[in-house]
C-alpha cells in the first residue's frame, strides 16, 4: 500500500500544520495521542482486516485534516471507521478473549477544527478535558456519559490506559518489541494444522468465487473483475452476489459495466484507467448511483494522460508514475492540474530554469505526484515522491539532490525484481507451498531476505510449511482462508 504504514501515523501527530486561532500544533498533538494509541495498527496485528481499515482512516483523516487546514473551499461530508480493543486479554496471544468495537465518525467540511477533535475523542469515550483545559472545546454536548476524569499522569477508560508523552513513548517501544516476542517456529507449530484446515474448508468457497466471478464477467460483458482488498473470501463472495442482486433487479443500469473493469476496493469512484471502483464498505445502493454516474467521470479520464504529458514535459520527460494504491481519476487529476501550475509558474520565473547538474533528459528517472499530505521523499524502489502541494523551489533542489542516488536506487530495484521473483519462485518448489506473496508495502528487498532465510533452514521449515499459502507482512496471524502472515524479519526460533 504505501512505503512505510507508520509514516502517516507520524505526520498525523508531528505535522506542523497551523491552526489560526483555534488550536496549535501542540494543542492538537496532544489531544489526539490518546486516540492514535487505541487505534493504531499495530495493536490490531492479530485482526488483519481491522488493522487494514484504521490504517486507511487515519490517512484518510490525515487528508482531511489537512485539507480543511490549507482553507480549501470544498464541500465534503465522509464517513471514516476505526476498530477499539473493547477489552483486554491477560494474554495478547488469546485472540477470542478480545472484543472490537467499531466506532464510525462523520467528518464534515463545515465544522472547525476543534469541533472535529472534539467529536473523535468523543465518539471513542476518551476524555476531552484537555480541550477544556486549554479553552478550546466548541459548543457541543459531550457525546460521552463519563464523568470528568481526574488530572492524573494518565487517562482510564475501562481496561485501557492513555499516559503522557514519556511513558506513551514507552508503551510504543513496548507494542514493537510484543510483536517480535513470537518466533516463526513456535507460531508454525502451533498453528500449521489449524491453517491447514482452514485451507481445506475454504475450498468451497473459493469454487464457488471463481464460478460467481466468470458468470459476472460474461453476464455484464465485463473486460476485468478485481479485488484490490484483503478482505476473506467470504467477504468476496457476498460483494459478488450483491452485484448479481443488482444485475437482476436493474439490468438497464447495470448495462452501462459492458467493456469495463470492476474493482472491489476500500475507496469508490472512478479508477485512473476508467475501472469502476466499488467500496466494500458501501451498501448496494451506493455501488447502483456510482454506476448510474459513470459517465459523469469520462472527461478526467480522457483528460489524465494529457496532464501526465504536461507535466513530463515541464520536467525534460520525466516519467510520471501512477501510484500503486487505487486512486480516483478526479482527485489525481486534480493533483496533477495543481503541481504542473506550479512547476510552469517556476519555469516563467527564473531565467536559468533548472540547475545545471540536471541531464538534459530526465526520461530515466520516475515521479509519483501524491496528495498534498503526501510526503517529499526519494522511495525504496528510487522513484520520486512529491505532494502536489510543494513549492517547486523546494523540489528542484530535491531532485537535485538526489539525482545520483535515485538512478542507482532504479538499477538495484531492477535487478532486485528479478531476483525476488527467483527466490518467491524456488520457495514455493522447496517448500511445497500453494502460493507465496506479500503485503504491498514490502519492499523486494526484505523479500529477498525472507526467502533466502527460510531456504538457508529449509529442512528445519519445510515438515510445517508444505500445503500451506504464506504472506509476507509485518506480523503473524491466521486468516479465515487458512492462509498465514509471517513478518518479514521473523526471528527462526527461541
């Protein structure tokens, strides 16, 4: 998904983002850590599905946030979701002991900044008193039926505990090193079985999928139906009869899918190559005003490789990469439309244009243009990634910086493809597995070294990985399917 999930939680809390008159950097920081620690991905490692879907709404309130702070004039209204641990195990391992809450929060355009931290605190019945400390809750009715909580070094609510920057540092160092107390060995042993069963029962299903996804295909005339989710297959299945529901009971409308790619996805819209991207998270009637609205959306379509182009241009033809994640034709070409204004402003303005270290084409080198809360960075892979939001000064001396080590970074990343393929290939003979494949947000690098790891303890692995599907993540659990996440520096045994 992105290059490193825990970068967004970071600017989250660290960004220096300005609040006028209503709250500081600090101010905000503060308010939200409580919230960013019951949320935060890594305490949800052994709940794939909800780790996945606060990872996506912290970014997207990361967005929003950000948005509505820059004065943007837009009008918005979304829903995001995060799950809370509504209760804790004794021992982290016992998964069934711990109940998840889902908690939905609405995120409007037309509330202020306090209103909006305000109402997350409290739609998670965390304390707001810290808000009224420093005079800055809105007048709302608290949503929460707590009473005030005392002034302690920390906050109480149930079984969770929220403590002050020094011992929160603590409890983040010590949620990273619970991840690592596993060894691969222990957790195979214990769990091969099980997975194996689980592999077994879910055969069924996935029959069943592949039946229901080539009857869609053929009914709708579609080119592709994809899943860009990792969601169980019982999930897949009840977004695939919901579509057949759909086909049969508005055909006319349904119609209108005829040559084109559906992808079941958290986000809905328009994909950048014109698929028609249906939330998992939406109802069906949400999907049937998406569908009703195609056309609607053709101009960005029509219109994104001319602003690539532009853009390219502007740059000595660069190469405009699109990102890996699935974005929305509107939104990306507006990011686009925006950073080429400010890279054209720039070349107007100065006389030398770009620095004299720069080549007089740029075709080698690869650009990702991302949100304007997206990160200034140089990728493992050497692509450069900019927020459309950068002032074009800041970029070219970005770039110029980095020139070198962005086309040594492409080379490597080229060769290491190739060898990742090797190895995830030599893996699944070795092992005798049914399939080998990892989260997008690791890098063929630690992928090399997984694999190269396992082989060099192949006769040692291979009685408890034979038959099963492994992924490669950034934590161990067993999904529904039977198929097993293995972090990618798994430590071999105690």
């Amino acid at each position: 998904m992105f290059i490193r999930q825990s970068s967004m939680f970071n600017q989250l809390i660290r960004r220096s983002i300005h609040f006028g008159q209503t709250m500081t950097t600090q101010e905000v920081a503060t308010a939200l850590r409580p919230f960013i620690f019951i949320v935060h991905p890594d305490r949800f490692w052994n709940f794939p599905k909800e780790k996945d879907t606060n990872e996506l709404s912290l970014k997207r309130l990361n967005e929003f946030l950000d948005d509505k702070l820059r004065h943007k004039s837009m009008e918005t209204q979304q829903t995001i979701t995060f799950y809370v641990r509504n209760g804790e195990s004794k021992n982290q391992s016992e998964k069934n002991d711990i109940e998840l809450m889902k908690v939905d929060i609405n995120l409007s355009s037309k509330e202020n900044v306090n209103t909006t931290v305000h109402k997350i605190l409290s739609k998670c019945s965390l304390p707001t008193d810290y808000l009224q400390k420093i005079g800055k809750t809105p007048n709302v009715k608290r949503e929460s039926t707590e009473n005030p909580i005392d002034s302690h070094p920390f906050y109480r609510k149930g079984n969770e505990y929220f403590y002050t920057k020094d011992l929160f540092d603590k409890m983040e160092g010590d949620i990273a090193k619970t991840k690592m107390e596993v060894n691969l060995t222990d957790f195979l042993k214990s769990n091969y079985l099980s997975a194996l069963k689980k592999i077994e029962a879910s055969r069924p299903i996935q029959t069943e999928l592949r039946r229901l996804r080539e009857e869609l295909i053929m009914d709708l005339k579609l080119l592709h139906l994809d899943w860009d989710c990792d969601w169980g297959f019982s999930h897949m299945r009840g977004c695939l009869k919901n579509i057949t529901v759909l086909n049969k009971q508005y055909p006319n409308d349904m119609a209108k899918l005829s040559g084109k790619t559906i992808i079941f996805s958290r986000d809905s819209g328009i994909g950048l190559d014109g698929q028609i991207v249906l939330s998992i998270e939406d109802v069906r009637n949400s999907w049937l005003d998406l569908i009703r609205s195609i056309k609607d959306f053709d101009p960005y379509v029509i219109r994104l490789p001319v602003e690539e182009k532009i853009l390219s241009d502007l740059l000595r033809g660069i190469s405009i990469v699109r990102p890996n994640n699935i974005q929305i034709a509107k939104k990306y070409v507006n990011q686009l439309t925006k950073f080429s204004k400010t890279i054209y402003r720039y070349v107007e303005n100065n006389t030398t244009i770009f620095p004299e270290v720069w080549p007089q084409s740029l075709g080698e080198y690869r650009l990702i243009v991302e949100s304007d809360s997206g990160p200034l960075m140089l990728s493992k892979e050497g692509y450069f990634i900019v927020p459309a939001s950068c002032p074009a000064s800041l970029f070219v001396r970005f770039i110029t910086d980095n020139l070198s080590k962005a086309s040594q970074t492409l080379r490597m990343d080229e060769k290491n493809l190739m060898k990742e393929k090797r190895i995830i290939d030599e893996c699944i003979v070795v092992f005798g597995l049914e399939g080998l494949d990892k989260d997008e947000n690791i890098i063929p690098e630690q992928m090399i070294d997984f694999g190269q790891r396992l082989l060099s303890m192949k006769d040692h692995f291979r009685p408890y990985l034979k038959g099963l599907h492994v992924r490669v993540s950034m934590y161990y659990s067993v999904l529904h399917d039977g198929q097993i996440c293995v972090p990618f520096n798994f430590i071999p045994r105690s």
